[in-house]
C-alpha cells in the first residue's frame, strides 16, 4: 500500500511538482529517512508544530525531537538537508554588491540576464544597508508585462525577512523605458510591500538597449502622478 502510494506522489514531483502543498513535499523528502511508513502523518505533525517549511528549516536538533515520531536519525536528516540549503543559499549571495552601489549592482544584474530567450522577473531581499540577503527567479507569464503572484510575494518575504526589496526584470527587445505594464507592476509591488511593511527601495530593467531604474530616475516620484490605482488599473481615480 506504501510503495503504491509513494509512487504516485513521485509521479506527481515528476509530472505536476507545482501541485504539490507544502505537506506533501515534507512527506515525499522523508520517504528516504523513514523507508517503511507512512510519513504523510508525521509530515502534517511536522508542519502543526512548527507552522510552516520556514520555520521548520530554522529548528534545531531537540525541538525536532520533541515532535512525536521523530527520532535521532530522521531528526538528523532533516537537519542536514536544512542546513545544506541555509549555507547554499548564504553561498549564493556571498560576494553580491549592495544594491544601492548601482554601477556594481547593474553589471552583475548584466550578468544575471545576459542571453535569455525569456523574460524574467528577479527578486532581492537586502538588510537596511542594501546588502543582498536572499534573491528568486520568476518566469514572467506574458511577454512585455511582468507580474508575480501576491501570494509568491508573501512566501518570499517570509523566507527572507528583508528590510527592504530590489526589483530587476528584462525586456527581451528595445529600450530599458518603462512601459504602462511595468508601471502598473511597480505600483502593485509597492502596495504589496506597503501591506508587509517592507520598502520598495528600487525597480530596475535589463534591456539590449541598456538599463533603468526607478529610484535613480525618480520614476516612484512620477508613479504618484498617475490617474489609477494599481489594484484596479482600469478605474480612474
């Protein structure tokens, strides 16, 4: 019954990993700890105890134990998985220059977006300073209009806990001049970091034609000029 049930959740990381909840992705890295049972129990244990993937990642080896049938091995399992995805993602931040050193910022963002077929929205969590605490990739839905969904954006502000957010996105064609879609986009980024009490400290485009940013353009200045609200882009103010 176990083998039957863990290869259907296998297909579906294969097949539909984006169906995949927060539960069932625990229940799925535990089948390599807990080889013989059913980890789908002990995954929603895990996840009530804890409250979420984030705060489980961040719990030490006796608050692990302490979660009923959890014991020495799977608590070192988890530990080690954590821990190697905490220092690879501190690696991969290692040695970025603080988003409010522009010139240093855009050559790496140059870097970053170099080449692509595609356009992609990234977001950077920094601390106070601007140094760069956490960055993630999101594939833009439509070309020419970025968008990311609020609740991506609540899942990246949990997981980073940032003092303020940095915005890079390219066009794949064209100049780095704003269009009304990227505007619209800036204005519902900010209401979202309005909501989470987080700065929006900057928006920046990648584009053949070079680069432009929001914060050295004074285009956030403008944006409050603009007759809609980014919540509703259609109905005038």
């Amino acid at each position: 019954m176990h083998e039957g049930h863990r290869g259907r959740m296998i297909a579906r990381l294969e097949g539909h990993e984006e169906s995949l909840q927060d539960h069932e992705l625990l229940e799925i890295l535990l089948f390599n700890a807990i080889p013989r049972k059913n980890t789908n129990e002990l995954a929603h244990a895990l996840l009530d105890r804890f409250g979420s993937l984030s705060a489980l990642s961040r719990a030490d080896f006796s608050s692990l134990l302490s979660v009923e049938g959890i014991g020495k091995q799977t608590a070192a399992y988890l530990r080690c998985i954590f821990l190697f995805f905490d220092r690879m993602g501190r690696e991969a931040v290692t040695g970025f220059p603080s988003a409010r050193n522009f010139s240093a910022f855009s050559a790496l963002l140059g870097e970053r977006f170099e080449g692509l077929t595609q356009e992609r929205v990234e977001l950077f969590a920094t601390d106070k300073d601007g140094n760069i605490l956490g960055v993630e990739t999101f594939s833009s839905n439509r070309e020419g209009r970025a968008k990311i969904e609020p609740r991506a954006v609540s899942k990246f502000f949990a997981a980073h806990d940032p003092k303020a957010l940095v915005i890079a996105h390219n066009h794949l064609n064209g100049p780095a001049t704003p269009s009304q879609s990227d505007d619209l986009f800036t204005l519902q980024m900010q209401a979202a970091c309005a909501f989470h009490g987080i700065p929006l400290y900057d928006h920046i485009i990648v584009a053949p034609g070079g680069m432009y940013s929001y914060h050295a353009c004074a285009r956030f200045e403008y944006l409050k000029t603009l007759p809609y609200d980014p919540l509703f882009p259609n109905k005038p103010l």
